[in-house]
C-alpha cells in the first residue's frame, strides 16, 4: 500500500471525519443509565460482545463484499450488500444512525478535489447506495485509493472500537486513562477478528445482539440523553 493510501485511510478513520460518529452511543447509553455497564470491565464485555455477534460477523464481511463490487464496478451487488446492512440494523435509531453517517460521508467525498470527478458520485444508483450505510462510502473510497482490503477493515474495525471507548469515557464516566486500557486489551485480538470475516461465506453474514437492539430502541425514548437518538 502506498504512502497516500495509507494516510488517507488514516483519514478516513480519524475521529475528526465530519460524518457524526461522535454523536451516536448505539445503544450504549441506556446501557449505562440502567446499571448494564458500570466499569471499565463492563466496557470490555460489551464491546466483544458486539465485535463477536455484530462488527466481525456483519459490518466486515459487507464492507469486504462492498469493496469488491467498487473494484469490479458492480453497482448491482453494490446496492445489493448496502441495502443489506441497512436491513440488519434492528431498530430505527441504528437505521437512521446508518443513513445518517452514509449521507454526511458521501458529501465529504462530494467535497474532496480527487474525488469530486468519480463517476459513482454522479450516478443515481450508486448515490442511493452511498446514503445507506457510511461502509459503501468507505469501501468505495478505500479501493478508489488503493487501500489494502485487509488494512480497510482493520482501519475501520479500530475507528468502530475507538469511538465506542470513547462514549464510554464521556458516559460513565471513565477516566482516560481507563479508556486507553480498555482498547489496549483488544489491540492482540483484531487482527484474527479481520481475518475471519474476510473468510465468511455469504450465508454465514449476519448479526444477532439483542442486547443491543433493546438498549438502541430503550434510547429513542430515554428522558435525558447525551447522545442522538
């Protein structure tokens, strides 16, 4: 991967990408309100909870396939796994959470001087592709920049991990340096995370975290919040 690539994946991953991410607590939130996460250890659960049913089980298989189709120019299996994704998310906060952050994406490519000119920013159906899921963005950005497939997942795998450590820390609250623990402990376990959902078959693509899904569609609802619902 050349030194472009990899820097504009850092940018693709940094927290500082204007698509919102900072603002969603998938849930997590009403986890905390409710005494479901109260530490640092409790942190730690919940996330390889949702890396094992969720992100390495759905999120990077889909973001592998929708890599693929961008390479191959395949808008049909494009839109396919994009709307895919969308119809994994099981209640409407994660559903609007989704389209939200593909929208505000897709317009952060609209703006950049390279990308401005790819044809799949013109196109209809690409375009209704793209504002369903911030991974169609990402993928499409990834192989247009030449993005090793394995390190795309990894890039996004540790943006996901980060920002969700991070609504910890503002949540509980946990200390920083607790936080910077936390991710520590995951650091030897992502890589084999990545490489087993590049090996998933298409049958084997799914997600299933009822926890989760109870918490994000308890959060629609819940009185005070600091987090978008």
């Amino acid at each position: 991967m050349s030194n472009s690539a990899f820097f504009r994946l850092q940018q693709l991953i940094s927290p500082s990408l204007p698509i919102g991410a900072f603002t969603y607590s998938q849930g997590m939130e009403w986890a905390v309100e409710c005494g479901w996460i109260k530490d640092a250890d409790d942190v730690y659960v919940w996330l390889d909870g949702l890396l094992e049913s969720s992100v390495g089980a759905l999120e990077l298989p889909v973001l592998a396939r929708l890599y693929h189709a961008s390479q191959q120019q395949d808008v049909e299996a494009f839109s396919h796994w994009a709307d895919t994704l969308l119809a994994w998310r099981e209640t409407r906060e994660l559903r609007a959470e989704e389209c939200q952050r593909g929208q505000a994406l897709t317009m952060v490519l609209d703006k950049l001087p390279d990308a401005a000119g790819w044809p799949e920013l013109q196109e209809t159906q690409w375009r209704d592709a793209l504002a369903q899921t911030q991974l169609a963005g990402f993928a499409l950005a990834c192989a247009r920049w030449h993005v090793d497939l394995e390190q795309a997942l990894n890039g996004y795998l540790w943006s996901w991990l980060e920002n969700m450590v991070i609504v910890a820390v503002k949540l509980i609250p946990l200390g920083q340096s607790d936080g910077q623990r936390v991710l520590y402990r995951f650091s030897d376990q992502l890589a084999a995370i990545t490489k087993q959902a590049m090996t998933l078959a298409d049958d084997d693509i799914g997600s299933s975290s009822p926890a989760m899904a109870i918490a994000s569609s308890l959060h629609e609802t819940q009185y005070c919040r600091l987090f978008r619902s």
